[in-house]
C-alpha cells in the first residue's frame, strides 16, 4: 500500500490553516518529499510521520513557495538521528541552492546527494526504495525551470507453482527466487523468470504543478492511480491570469485528468484568492467526475489490484 499525504497545498505564502506546497509518499516504512514550502515539518508533526525514514526530497522549481520549508527540514533530519544519505532532486539550479541552504544548516550527520535534471536511473541505486519505485520526471511551462514527477510503485509477479514445477527448480530455492533475480545451486543457474508468472500491474503516481497544460502532460499522467495537479485558480473567470502567471484553472486541470485517462484527479496549489476552493468543485467535477479538493494533511491510501 502507497500512503499519499497533502502536507500543504497553497501557493505563493501561508494562510492560516494552508501551509505551502508540499507532498509525502509513504511506502513500506520509507518516506519519499515531493516539495518543501513552509510548514512542512508542522503538518508532518500534525500526523506524526516522522522524519528519520526520509530518503528522497524532490523539488519541482525553485521558487520559495515550494522549497523554504527546507533548510528547517533537514535540520530536523540530522536532529531525528538520520546517518544515511538523502538525495535531493530537482532542476537545474538545484546544487546551487543547497549551496546557499547550507549556510543555515552548515553540520548535517548525513551525506546529501544532489541530482538535478539530466540524472541517470543507476545515480539512485543506494535509495532504498530504488528497486521498488520508479521516478520519472517532464519538463513543465512555468516561469522557472520546472519539473512533474511520476511515482510507480513496482510490483513482483505472482509465483507460479506450476511453472516452477515444470522448470524443475527445486523446492527449496522457491523462496530465495521471489526476492532475488537468480540462484545458482550446483553448478546451475535458477532464475526468476523460471518460476514468475505473467507481471502485474503496480501503482502509479503522477504530480504536475506550475505550469501551464501542455500536450506533454497527458501521456505522461496516462493510467494514473492519482493524478495530483495544480489548481491555483478555480473560476475559468481567472483564466488570463492563469496564462500571465503560468498556472491553471481548476478546468484546465481537470480536462488534463479526463484526456490522461487517470483514475482520481486531486487538485492542491490554491491561490491566495482562492480561500475555499471546494466552491468551486463542481468546475472540475462537470469535466471529470473523479475529482478531489485538497486540503492540508489529507491522505489517500493506494492498493494493488487484486
């Protein structure tokens, strides 16, 4: 099961009862950051997450409203007893402004590993999550470098007796085969692939915000389990403004939802002027059903199919 957790989900600065843009995953103990605005470690608190098992922090852009909240954070990391390292990724810029964090929080008991833009699957083979989660990452529209992410969480197809049986692989191999690619016994190489049937599908996870709705997003989100997107302004009225600032209307994202095919759109990044956002609801509800308002520390919990 995937936990997925709105932390903060306004824009541009802190209302009460909003805190800035922020998102967590949670699967199997471990903890993957998607943005760190203010009031991050205050709703993480809230419901009592934890901080230790974070591994992954990834930022979209480098705006304050979605990376202030960091510095704070990851002295709350060293302080929690976090000896492993902590990767960061973002876009271009991003080591350069851990540079400039690092003033803040100059002694961390942990190593931080930054990847931006352009990084290779293999630089994230120490995460502990790498081989159950894949992270893929689109160039966004906004008015600074901008990055969407998708999550899919992986999942191991379903042994088959049969097949093992008619492969001849020992029985007490059976077990080592489900968690490792390949067991050599006697001179013999057993495989996974010996004993696995057809693959299953995993969860997928898509997160686009800040940005205008271009083409490139709906492949990118297809088949989404949950498709988390901006909505900073809820009324079609405020469309203009939406171009002029490079954001989207609750519609704009909603129409992305519906042509990606996804499952359940949540909407989260409101504006300032957008103070209850559930009014406006029905905007993205008349162009895809699915649609879910945000709001700070909701959670959302994702199976496997049967």
């Amino acid at each position: 099961m995937l936990e997925v957790t709105l932390l903060g989900c306004g824009g541009s600065m802190p209302i009460p009862n909003r805190y800035l843009s922020a998102t967590l995953l949670q699967y199997k103990g471990r903890k993957i950051l998607i943005d760190c605005g203010e009031g991050t470690q205050v709703s993480m608190k809230a419901i009592n997450t934890g901080f230790k098992t974070l591994d992954l922090i990834c930022i979209t852009h480098l705006h304050g409203d979605h990376i202030n909240g960091l510095p704070g954070l990851l002295a709350t990391l060293g302080n929690s007893g976090r000896k492993d390292p902590v990767f960061i990724m973002g876009p271009v810029g991003t080591k350069a402004l851990f540079g400039a964090f690092q003033i803040l929080v100059p002694h961390l008991p942990f190593d931080i590993q930054i990847l931006e833009k352009g990084f290779k699957s293999n630089e994230l083979t120490p995460l502990n999550l790498t081989n159950e989660i894949q992270v893929s990452i689109l160039d966004l529209d906004h008015s600074a470098p901008c990055i969407g992410y998708r999550f899919e969480v992986k999942r191991r197809p379903k042994f088959d007796v049969e097949k093992a049986i008619a492969n001849q692989v020992p029985k007490f191999l059976w077990s080592s085969l489900q968690k490792t690619s390949e067991v050599v016994f006697e001179d013999k190489i057993y495989n996974q692939e010996m004993v696995l049937g057809e693959s299953r599908r995993g969860i997928l996870v898509s997160l686009i915000t800040d940005t205008r709705p271009i083409p490139e997003i709906i492949p990118f989100i297809n088949q989404s389990d949950l498709f988390i997107c901006e909505g900073t302004y809820g009324s079609d009225d405020n469309l203009k403004k939406a171009m002029a600032n490079k954001h989207m209307t609750f519609s704009e994202a909603a129409t992305l939802a519906k042509a990606g095919q996804v499952k359940a759109l949540l909407l989260t990044h409101f504006g300032v002027a957008l103070k209850e956002p559930e009014a406006y609801a029905e905007v993205a509800r008349r162009i895809f059903t699915e649609t879910k308002i945000g709001q700070d520390q909701l959670k959302i919990e994702l199976k496997f199919a049967e």
